[in-house]
C-alpha cells in the first residue's frame, strides 16, 4: 500500500510570514496540532506543531549569572508578557526548517508509519519531487485507514 491511500490532500498549510499568533488561531480553527510552512508555490520550507510553540512561549526562569565579580540578575519573565512579545514573530522563526523527513505518495506505508513511530512524530509532509506538498499524513490517518480496511477483512 502506498502513502497516497492514507493521506489527506487538502493540507492547511502556513506561510513564512505568518505569525505565531496566526498560526495558533489555525490551529484552533482547524482543530490541529501541527502543519507544514509553504511558499506560495507549495514549496515546504519547515514544519511547526503545537510543541514548537509552546516551547516558544514558555516563561523564562529566574537566572543569576556570576560573570566573576560581575552578577547579573534576570527576573522570571512571565506568561503574559512573553505572549506579547511573540506573537506577532514570524512562526519560520521557531519552526523546524532543518533536515525537514518527508515521504512521497509514491512510498510504501510501512515506511512512513516506520518514520512516524522512529522519530515520534504525530504527522508528516507528503512532498512531490519538486518538494511541493502535496498531503500530509498522520497517525490518526494510518490507524483510521488500518481500522476501515485492513481490519474488516481480518
């Protein structure tokens, strides 16, 4: 079975430019946990789930830094004022954009259930040759596919 069978083709998708505060909003809206960041041609330039952007605001701690005689106190930044400061960021900013995993509609299932199980990831882009999106799978994909089909037959 190929990836093309399990994925979903209608892919909610964000721009470079979009803020983290846009982002957040489709992820509501959408009722999603993560999408993949396209150029206007489709091109994928990085991906960004709900863990990146939590990451992101996450309140900073209290720090002392002892810089020999030199002290330096950082107060404990909170909740609120760091969501100010980064919603209106680019979410490319905090999005994976290095050594992007893919899988293409032309790959067999076993190995993008393979790469989402090895690297713990909840989906994946499905990426033409000209590493245009074009889907996305996920694991909810696999196990609704798996249940619909494979199961019935057994």
């Amino acid at each position: 079975m190929k990836v093309r069978e399990f994925m979903i083709t209608n892919v909610i998708k964000a721009h470079p430019n979009d803020s983290i505060k846009e982002v957040m909003t489709m992820f509501v809206e959408k009722k999603v946990g993560g999408l993949p960041i396209c150029e206007k041609d489709g091109t994928l330039v990085g991906m960004v789930s709900d863990g990146d952007i939590l990451r992101s605001i996450k309140p900073i701690e209290q720090r002392v830094y002892d810089f020999v005689f030199y002290m330096e106190y950082l107060g404990e930044e909170n909740l609120q004022s760091r969501l100010k400061d980064l919603t209106e960021k680019e979410i490319i900013k905090i999005a994976k954009t290095k050594g992007l995993i893919t899988v293409s509609p032309d790959d067999e299932i076993e190995h993008a259930v393979t790469l989402l199980s090895k690297h713990h990831f909840k989906k994946l882009p499905v990426v033409n040759q000209n590493n245009r999106v074009v889907g996305v799978i996920s694991r909810g994909d696999v196990i609704r596919k798996i249940q619909k089909s494979i199961l019935k037959e057994i």
